[in-house]
C-alpha cells in the first residue's frame, strides 16, 4: 500500500530520480533459500516492485545483512530515460521512480558510482571505511550507516545495461560468501529483468506513437485486418499567438522548446480526463 515517506529519510542521494511512488514493503526476512529458482519460478508472476521486494527480504532470510537496494532499467521514452525500483529496509518500504531525460548531463550521474556499470557493464565495490568526494552519492549513503556497496551488471538492453546494487550496514561489510551468493543470483535476476526492459520499451513506443489505448490493444494481439470500431473523437483547433513571426526570430532551438511547452500545455488537461492525443497536425502552410 502507498506510504508517505519524507523526503530527507528515503536514503537516496540520487537527485536526478524522481520519486512515483513509496509502497510498505513486506517488512520481515523470508527464510527458504535457493533463491535463484525462486526468481525464475516466481519472479515472471508478479510486478517489477513486488518482485524486487520480495527478493530483498529473501536475501535477509538467507542471512545476507542487506540495508539498502536499487534495480535501474533503461528505456526509450521521450521524456524518461529509465526507471527502477529502491528497497529501504530501516524504513520497511519499496520506492519506485524514474529517472528523466537529460540526467546524463548532471553532475549526479557523471560521478554516480554505477555509470560505469551502465555504460559498459564493469562491476564496482566500495567498502566505505572513509569518505568518498569522487562519489557524492557513496558519502552520503556512509553518512546513513552504509559500510559497503556493491553494483553489478544485467543484461545489456539498447547500448546501456540494467544495473542491480545491494549495500550493507553491517560493520565489517560483505563477506566474500555474500559477494558470492550475490554473483550466483546475477544471472536469474538478468534472466527476469530482461524481457520485462524490452516489453516497457514496447509499451512505451506504441504509447508515445498510437496512444495508450490503441497501444494495449495491439500488445494484446488486436491486429486482424478488416476489423474496427467505433470511437468518439474530438479535433480541437487551436493556435498559438505569433507564432510565425516567433519562428522566424528565435533560435531554432528555442522554436522547439516553445512548442513543447505549448504542447505540453494542450495535452496534460486532455490526459487528466483520460484522453488521448493522437496526432498534431499544422496548418499546412
């Protein structure tokens, strides 16, 4: 169920990210073991959140003294670069967000401990026993009790790889054991985050070129030729002020930025009533 979790208390760091939402997690170790079988039999059942929940409070079961873990996926998306899913075990809460477009160019992301590992899928381990300046991230996850923090590599997807991390709060930090157990599930958890990446990718594509609607139909299968239906429609005119004179003045970049706030403008109130905009068209001059 969604919790409000505040803002100074999410042991983030990660700026860039934008929180979607905060869900109580499980909230209590889940003994059973063989935890590489359990995500390929039910990990492809349940959502990526649940998933990524139950996994964490699997691995506590099992003895693995995780404080903190976060899986990123990349997309394509307009607006969206990726998304993932951050497990808190102090806070007993599973957060999901997503990561924006243009984040590459931050600051936060050029000296994030994981842009090796999403860029060329190189695995990176740091056991925290003093600050870190050259990973900000890594300084104020110490500040928050973590003493070691491990990244590795999925399945590359579209130039960039899904990236898993597990940190610790534990004084003397992962064992060679754990690292190992960690590694052993590497590839089950790749095996499960894989096709799910690719399908969100889909979605996103046919959502962003057909609209929701048309885009959920044709993912379940709605494709026959000769069939239709009836819908209800509205064509909106509308025309933005100047524009020409606009566009023959500002910088072509500027132009664009224009128009997407406009467009922007248009589509949010049709959204919020559960339209669908499905094409601009100028006026063809």
């Amino acid at each position: 169920m969604p919790v409000d979790v505040p803002a100074d208390t999410t042991l983030s760091g990660e700026e860039f990210f934008r929180t979607e939402g905060a869900y109580t997690s499980l909230g209590a170790p889940i003994a059973g073991g063989q935890i590489g079988r359990w995500i390929l039999r039910e990990g492809p059942h349940i959502s990526d959140v649940e998933m990524f929940d139950e996994l964490c409070w699997r691995l506590v079961g099992d003895g693995l003294p995780l404080f903190r873990a976060t899986l990123h996926m990349g997309t394509l998306h307009p607006q969206i670069r990726g998304v993932g899913a951050r497990w808190l075990r102090e806070l007993k809460v599973i957060e999901e967000y997503r990561i924006l477009q243009g984040n590459e160019a931050t600051d936060e992301y050029l000296r994030s401990p994981i842009r090796a590992t999403i860029e060329r899928g190189t695995p990176f381990r740091r056991r925290l026993t003093e600050d870190t300046p050259e990973y900000p991230l890594l300084s104020k996850l110490r500040n928050f009790g973590v003493t070691d923090y491990f990244a590795l590599a999925l399945n590359r997807s579209f130039r960039r790889f899904p990236v898993v991390t597990w940190a610790t709060d534990r004084p003397s930090g992962f064992s060679d054991a754990e690292i190992s157990a960690l590694e052993e599930i590497n590839p089950a958890l790749a095996a499960i985050v894989e096709p799910r990446a690719i399908r969100r990718i889909t979605e996103n594509l046919l959502d962003t070129y057909l609209g929701p609607q048309a885009g959920r139909r044709v993912l379940a299968g709605q494709i026959q030729r000769a069939e239709g239906e009836r819908l209800r429609a509205v064509i909106m005119m509308t025309d933005m002020r100047g524009f020409t004179a606009l566009s023959d003045r500002l910088p072509g970049e500027e132009v664009i930025e224009l128009l997407d706030d406009y467009f922007d403008a248009i589509v949010t109130p049709v959204k919020a009533r559960k339209g669908e905009t499905l094409k601009f068209m100028g006026d063809g001059s």
